[in-house]
C-alpha cells in the first residue's frame, strides 16, 4: 500500500469517527468535494499534522466547497 493510500485511509477512518459516520457516507462526501484529489496533492505537507488538524483542514476545505 503506497505512504498517500494509506494517509487517505487514515484520514477518512479520523473523520469518520470524528463525525460519526460510517465508512461509506466519509468516503461519498470525499468524492463529491474533492478532499482525495486535495489529500494527494497536498500530502507532503498534510501527512507531518495531527489528527485533530486534519479533520479541522477538511471540515474547512468542505465548507468553503459547499
């Protein structure tokens, strides 16, 4: 498994318990605002946060995409 597959693992699994969502529903609201594309192109920097700053990152670049 590549270093960004398992990033996006680990982000969606942190959001989703975060939220309380299933898998599913985190992975559908990635896909339709795009925080796949933007977890890849913005790995280098992304993957050395914590936690508790992804989920704040993607609950931002949602909101500003919606």
């Amino acid at each position: 498994m590549s270093k960004t597959l398992q990033f996006k693992v680990f982000c969606i699994e942190a959001y989703k318990s975060a939220h309380n969502m299933t898998g599913y529903d985190a992975v559908k609201l990635f896909k339709k605002f795009g925080v796949l594309e933007y977890l890849d192109a913005c790995y280098d920097v992304l993957h050395t946060t914590g936690r508790d700053y992804l989920i704040d990152d993607i609950d931002r670049f949602i909101k500003v995409r919606s």
